[in-house]
C-alpha cells in the first residue's frame, strides 16, 4: 500500500517541498511552478536530478531551469535520492538499491493529481548520477517519458545489455572530454559516451551520420570549445545529439558557478537552454515506432544542409508543416503545396521541422548554412 503525505502550502506557491512515502520509505522532493501557470491548461513536467553526494537544493541552483520554466510554462521536479551505506545520496541507475523507476511513476501520478500535467511532455535530465538516472528512465520508463539529457552521465555496461525502450526516446548526451569523474571514453562499468549514443542512434534507427556543428567559441578563458553533433530521421521523427565538451570538465555547461577541482566549466553554451530546446521538439504520442503507424511514410528532406531552400519528397498527404528555431520560437515559413513541397528560411542556424500527415508527425532538423 503506498501512503502519500505532503508538506503543502498551496498551489500559489511557486517553490515548496513535499514528502511522499514509497516503497516503505520516505522520499522528498521540491516543485517549482512559475507564476504564469494555469490550471486551466496542461503544462510539460520536467525532472533534474542531482548527482552523486548532491541532493536536490544544489541541483536546482547548479543545473537550473527556473528562468526559462518562468517564461516556457512547465514544471520542474528536483526529487532526492535515497542514501547509500555511506551516507550519500544516490540514483538507482545500475540496478541495485532503491526502486527508483517505480518512484518517480509514482511522482508523475502524484503530480499530476495536483497540477495539470501534459501527459505527452514529460521529461527527465540529470547530472552525473542523474544522467544515468535520466538515462535509464529511457530504458524502463519509456511508456510516459517522452526524451532525456544526460550531463555529465553514461550508462552502466550492465545496464545497455538490458536496455529495452518501447518505443524511440530522444537522448541528448553533453559530456566533457577532460571529465575525471565519469570519463568520456567510459570504464569496465559505464560505457564511453561515443557508445551511449551509438547505442541510442541504433535503438532509434536515426541516421548513423550526424550532421556536425562546431559552436562559436564565445569564451576564449573556459579552457574548452565544443562540438554539436546530430543524428537525425529516427524512428517517428526521433533523434541524438552530442555536445561534446572539448577540455570540459565534470561540469554543467553555464553554470551559475565554477566547482572546484572538477575541471573547465564550458561558457560557450548553457545545458539547461539546449535541453530545454531538445526537449521542447517532442511529445509522447508522436513517439511511437513508425511501424505501429499504419501507412506512414518517411520523408525526404533536402539539399540538407542548405543555403536556405529546402524541398520535402513525401508520397502520403502533408497537412502541415512547422519549424522552430533552437529556442523553440516558431518560424514563418512560404510553403509551395506542389508534388516536391518547398520552403525557404533567410537566416543561417539549426532548426526543427515538423511535418503533419492525417493525424501523424514527422520530426527532422534541418540546418541553414
């Protein structure tokens, strides 16, 4: 039987913490709802799960998500792990100790017995520990988790060999190349970082070459550059992305702070804004394996990358198409309903294109060079 208490001062508060009994134990979590939430309409659930020795007070404020949740609308859940024989909080990611999957199910009904909850965007990301975390949600929760992130995180090796989705999940690795905590080329228990997402472009059935982005070097005193890398037409419009971290330590890439001794905190972008831009593409219903879509067919998008013009090949019927920019700002875009369907975006970057087909989505990104 499980019993649920909370320490709950009203649904005006925008940060409180609430306990919930799990499993025999007590487990704690904080919720934020940023002032602009309404009721009356269903906002995505965000999770961000510390690392190992951290808890959720300082995941909050490290990997923190508040600002763009204030002007995006969604909610963020910062839970606790469980203590380890040493006294340290942890995540169940390598399949021993607390039931941590069933845990945060049991979070997304509670929650959303008390806000109105997007059942179709909801999301998981983590540092370290809560990278494996988020991770092995993919794995074992993929029913109500639409896409994760991992910072700093891998995967177990004992946990790839297990690892069954039932249906393609949107993975997001960023991870430095200088980690000394979990390091970029893996160990005999988690994988290198290059095989997670290996693994999950193959899980996906994305495109095995990535397109490869090498992002501005604004902070030339970070010690660090990085490279985008983005594996795209998955399974239902599914996708992986890479940010690696070139002399990135085991950090969150524009964190409010620097943490000593774990390595070169990247300045050139900021975690939190790239996962919410990842996560912000996709939707639980749209993720299901194309071929448990009676009829649906893929799309062909090209010249890719372009100067500006693009044309889709698609045989179905195409009711609309959509494209965002890395923000999640929608984008106007002339759209010719010819046999090749074409269309023109003016300014150079990464976008999202989704295509709509008689109640079906295609998601691809396209990139204007």
């Amino acid at each position: 039987m499980i019993v649920i208490s909370c320490i709950y001062d009203g649904l005006t508060q925008t940060n409180t913490t609430h306990t919930i009994q799990h499993n025999g134990l007590t487990r704690e979590y904080k919720v934020y709802v940023p002032a602009i939430y309404n009721a009356n309409n269903a906002v995505p659930l965000v999770f961000n799960l510390h690392g190992y020795t951290s808890n959720f007070t300082e995941q909050e404020a490290y990997g923190n998500f508040r600002p763009i949740a204030d002007t995006a609308n969604f909610i963020i859940v910062h839970p606790n792990g469980t203590l380890d024989g040493s006294g340290n909080r942890y995540w169940n990611a390598f399949g021993f100790g607390a039931d941590d999957v069933g845990f945060i199910s049991l979070l997304i009904d509670h929650l959303s017995g008390l806000y109105t909850i997007d059942q179709n965007r909801i999301y998981s990301t983590g540092m370290s520990n809560g990278g494996f975390m988020s991770v092995e949600l993919a794995c074992a929760l993929s029913n109500r988790i639409a896409a994760v992130a991992s910072v700093t995180g891998s995967m177990g090796v004992n946990r790839i060999a297990v690892c069954n989705p039932s249906k393609p999940t949107p993975v997001m690795q960023i991870n430095g190349t200088s980690d000394a905590t979990v390091t970029y080329n893996g160990t005999v228990q988690y994988a290198s970082i290059e095989s997670v997402v290996d693994f999950w472009v193959d899980k996906n059935n994305c495109n095995p070459t990535p397109t490869v982005i090498n992002v501005p070097n604004t902070n030339t005193t970070d010690g660090s550059t990085v490279e985008h890398y983005i594996y795209t037409n998955g399974e239902a419009g599914s996708s992986v992305e890479l940010y690696k971290v070139i002399g990135g330590g085991h950090t969150w890439p524009g964190a409010p702070i620097d943490i000593p001794f774990s390595g070169n905190t990247n300045r050139d972008i900021n975690a939190s804004k790239e996962i919410w831009r990842f996560f912000s593409q996709y939707r639980l219903n749209e993720l299901v394996a194309v071929n448990d879509i009676t009829g649906l067919k893929k799309a062909t998008i090209y010249p890719n990358p372009s100067p500006g013009q693009f044309t889709i090949e698609y045989e179905g019927k195409i009711d609309e198409i959509k494209v965002f920019d890395m923000t999640g700002r929608s984008i106007f875009i002339d759209f010719e309903s010819v046999v090749n369907h074409s269309f023109t975006i003016r300014e150079t970057g990464v976008y999202f294109l989704q295509i709509s087909s008689e109640g079906n989505y295609i998601n691809s990104k396209i990139v204007v060079e």
